[in-house]
C-alpha cells in the first residue's frame, strides 16, 4: 500500500540514459524545459513530443509506472484546464453557457497548457526514474560549485538533500512495520468517522518520529565517528567525468532548443 | 483433545505480479494444541515472521487456511477481528511501537480497542503489568523514561493484556542483557502456566529454546523443515547446520564425547548435561 509510492523513485537500469552523467541529465532537463515554454506551435509540440516519447522508449522505463507517478496531479491538471478553458478572452465563440463562454483560443490554451504540464512532469520524472538519488546530488554539487566562492554550503545541502532521499525507504518500511504490531493489538485505521480515522494515526505518527530522531542521532554519532566535518578537502570515490555519450547528449538537447527556437522565431 | 490453533497447505506470495514476486511460505501445515510451549527457529528469511503474520490475520494468506478454535479466520469478518485478540503478536523490538503518555495508557491500548468495560481494561492492565514484574509507580511514569528492557516488558505487557490463547513472540529478548533475558523467558513461562495460554516463540537462541519448549518447528527455504520436540530435531545436527542453524553448545560437547567414546546420551540442556555426566562418573565408580 505504502510501497505505491513512485514519485521520485529510481528505477536501476543500464539503458544510455541511465547511464549518462548526471550532470549531463540536469543540464539536459533544464534544455528541454526552456524548450517546452518557448515551445508555442502545434508543430513545435509535435516535435517535443516526439523527442520525449523517443527518450522514454530508449530509456525502458514502463509508460505504466510514468502513468502512476502522474495520479497525485490530476488535481492540478484538471485546475489548469478548466481555468485556461473560461478565463481566455477570444473572438471565435464555440460554446455559451450561463456566463461562461468557451472560445477557440481558450480551447487551444487550455490543451497548450495540459500538455506544456505534462510533459514537463514526465520529464522531470524521466530524470528521476534513471537517476539514483545518490548521484543525483552528486552531479548538484558539482554544478553548484562555483557557489562555494561565495560562502554558500553547497556540500552541506548536497549532504542533507542526500540523507533525506536515503532515508525515505527506511521510514516507509518503519512505518509499515509499526502499523502492523499496532493492528495486532487491534488498532482499526480503516473504518469511522474522519476524526476516529485522524485520531488513529497517534499511534503510528508517535513511533514514527521517536524513531526518526532516534535515527538521526544515531547517524550524526556515526559520521562523527569517522570525523566527518563537511566538504572542505574531501575527495570522491566516484570521480564525475564526462564521456562521448554526454557530449552527444549535449548536442541533441541543443539541436532541440535551437529547432524550437527557429521554429519560434518564424511564429510557428 | 481439540488443536487451538491449526494450519493447512498454506502458501503465501509477496507482491504477486510484480518483478519482485516472492513465495515466502510453500505448503505449511501444522497444529497447535493449548498450553504447548513451540520454539520456531530457522535460518533469516526463511519465512519466520510471514508465518507468524498469519496467524493473526494480518496478513491473508495466497491459498491454504488458519483455523483459530475450529473456525477459518478468514471466512468471517468479525472472526479476522477476533483473530487479532485471540492471538496476541510480539513483533521484534516491540518497544518501538510504545506511543502513549504513560505506562498504564499503553497497555490499556489493547484490550480498549476490544472494548470491554472500563473496570476489566483495569483489571488486564493491573494483571498484565504484574506478569512482567512492572511497579504501581512504573504503571504512571512516562514508557520513554523507562530503560530498554523495562520498555520491552511494558510493550509484551501490552499483547498479554488482552489475554490471548495463544502468543507469539519475536525474538522477545533480542538485544537485551542475559539477567533481562532470563527475566522475559521467566514472565512468558509464567503467562502461560497461569492462562494455560499456548506460546510460540521464534528465538536464535538455540540453549533457550532448549530450555523452554517442548516442542520445535523449524523452518527452512519457505517450508516447515522439521516439527518434533527438542530432542528429534537436535538429533539431526547436520541437518540444521545445513540449513545455517545450529545445536546448543552443550549438545555439540556431548555429541563429540560420543565419538570419543564415552557411552553418553544426547542431551540438550545444561541440567541434562549435569545428570548425564553424574551417572557415567557414577556408573564407572561402580564398574
């Protein structure tokens, strides 16, 4: 039930995405997303779409578990559109009703926007499914390096981003497992009314966080242990390097911006 | 005599139609009669915990039956319910599951979710806590200034008090001291004597189980590998040393007597072990 989650969930793999620098992904990402909001043509969607469909397909990521990500935004989604539908003036009338009026330029926006949501979403969730968290935030800190010089903790937020992401497995396995011993002393979180149901939560939110403090503590005494203390002069088993692999990558992200970018400019 | 507790060909698969299907347990039978004391033992991941897991209910098994008193858990509602009084579950580390403002609070926790009247959640609570040795001033004070093994005492106080025929305990004493240890064993012994309650206990320790039950169900590769008392299934050393477990360290001391010659029983307590060795001093006295 709990294990449903995928949002952000890395999917190990040896597809080229998967294998691609992770600093080459976030650059890609932030390529594809400038793209998609100069993007403002049918054609230059199709060409978007198609990019995006072609990495999924060479990523092997099941569409189903793209799908199962995107449940929680629905809401969202559904927001946009309605508002985007009503709320944009336009001349060519398709439908009245009481005072609400749908214009084909409302139509065509509110379709733009959906889709311009979506496939940002899957792209960004393409970046996470190939991704494990750990190097995820290694390829952060080294693009943000250049912010060292200006006293920002960039190796501390790296550090934090990581053990958060580290520890997200953990407190769900800790949460079902609380639930569990509490169910076998007959606690009931399914039925009764809204305020039973919140009130049954007590007795797993409290082990909940006892345990998470007491996770907490225990790690900072292990890193202690091993004289942790932070980015300064510390070196990497795993060195960053970019491959011919990245450099290709780097070259079809840009051919896409620069494609979008003239299909732009000719107003298509 | 009618068996508590009786399991037929059970199956269990976890996560069916996932790439991370698991069958955790493969055609499990068994009975349980009241008052019987079973150790559980086997290897990490043999399928221990799931089995315990269905024997109250919480988890439904894939095919197969548990039958609680002569009726199927699982046809009835009310009776998956019932299953989760009747058969109290010690998980692992039970103390982490403590939530309440006081000692008193969190036992009562169970038998209030059976809601029974006010006056016998007070008396289960009052009885329970005396089972574990817990103080009347314990019963107030707060269960996260108790130390750990206190906190383990309050936490199996906790099942006890809803007086379940049969209980399981997880690993009750890992992590503890042995004076804690022995204080654990000596409470659950004590719980059963007392309610003719039926225990069932999965333990690493192979001296305790030895010490205790009277009866072992071992549990190897998803099956039940062996069921007999302590003494058929330390018969089978090499068995269990295959299946990563082991025998008592004063079995495997009388085992290598034997093969040195000395004409000495299998035995698997230390009390055995002091009887035996009197009788062969005392027997070659004679000789």
């Amino acid at each position: 039930m709990l294990k449903d989650i995928t949002l952000g969930q890395y999917f190990p793999g040896h597809s080229p995405i998967h294998r691609l620098d992770p600093r080459t992904k976030l650059i890609g990402l932030t390529g594809y997303i400038v793209a998609l909001f100069v993007a403002k043509s049918w054609i230059s969607y199709a060409v978007m779409l198609l990019f995006l469909v072609t990495l999924i397909r060479v990523s092997s990521i099941p569409p189903k578990s793209i799908v199962k990500g995107m449940k929680p935004l629905v809401m969202i989604l559904v927001f946009t559109g309605v508002l985007n539908l009503f709320f944009t003036g336009g001349e060519t009338v398709l439908l009245r009703i009481w005072k609400l009026t749908i214009t084909k330029e409302g139509l065509t926006r509110a379709i733009f926007m959906m889709g311009r949501i979506l496939m940002l979403i899957t792209g960004t969730f393409l970046m996470t499914f190939t991704t494990s968290p750990i190097s995820l935030t290694d390829g952060l800190e080294s693009l943000m390096g250049p912010l060292k010089k200006l006293h920002m903790p960039v190796h501390e937020l790296s550090m934090m981003m990581c053990i958060a992401l580290r520890f997200i497995p953990t407190l769900i396995e800790e949460t079902d497992k609380i639930m569990s011993a509490q169910k076998a002393r007959g606690a009931d979180f399914e039925t009764g009314s809204l305020i039973k149901r919140a009130k049954a939560l007590v007795p797993i939110l409290v082990p909940l966080f006892i345990s998470a403090f007491r996770r907490a503590d225990e790690l900072a005494t292990a890193m202690e242990c091993r004289c942790y203390q932070g980015g300064e002069g510390r070196t990497k088993m795993k060195l960053l390097r970019y491959t011919r692999r990245d450099f290709g990558a780097f070259a079809v992200i840009a051919a896409l911006v620069a494609v979008i970018g003239v299909l732009a400019s000719f107003g298509l | 005599m009618e068996p508590i507790l009786q399991v037929k060909n059970l199956n269990y698969i976890y996560s069916i139609g996932t790439p991370f299907e698991h069958q955790a347990l493969k055609d499990v039978s068994f009975c349980v009669h009241r008052g019987e004391f079973i150790g559980i033992i086997g290897h990490t991941g043999s399928g221990k915990s799931t089995l315990m897991q269905q024997l109250n209910g919480l988890l439904k098994p894939t095919s197969g039956s548990v039958i609680l008193d002569g009726q199927d858990i699982w046809s009835d509602k009310k009776l998956t319910r019932q299953a989760r009084f009747r058969v109290g579950l010690v998980f692992q580390y039970p103390e982490y599951q403590l939530f309440e403002e006081t000692v008193y609070k969190d036992i009562a926790f169970g038998p209030g979710n059976m809601e029974l009247p006010k006056e016998e959640i007070d008396r289960r609570v009052r009885e329970a806590a005396d089972f574990v040795g817990l103080t009347e001033e314990q019963l107030l004070s707060s269960p996260f200034d108790l130390s750990g093994g206190q906190k383990r005492r309050v936490a199996i106080a906790g099942v006890i008090a809803m007086e379940p025929e049969v209980l399981i305990l997880d690993e009750p004493t890992a992590g503890l001291d042995p004076a804690g240890r022995a204080e654990i064993l000596g409470n659950i012994e004590r719980y059963r004597r007392a309610k003719n309650a039926t225990i069932m206990m999965v333990s690493h320790s192979m001296e305790d189980v030895a010490k205790l039950t009277d009866r072992l169900l071992v549990m190897g590769g998803s099956r039940l590998a062996m069921d007999g008392t302590p003494g058929e299934v330390f018969a089978q050393a090499e068995r269990l040393v295959e299946m990563g477990l082991s025998i008592p360290k004063v079995t495997q001391v009388f085992l290598h007597l034997r093969k040195m010659g000395l004409p000495v029983e299998n035995v698997y307590t230390i009390e055995q072990a002091v009887e035996a060795l009197k009788a062969l001093k005392g027997g070659s006295a004679h000789a």
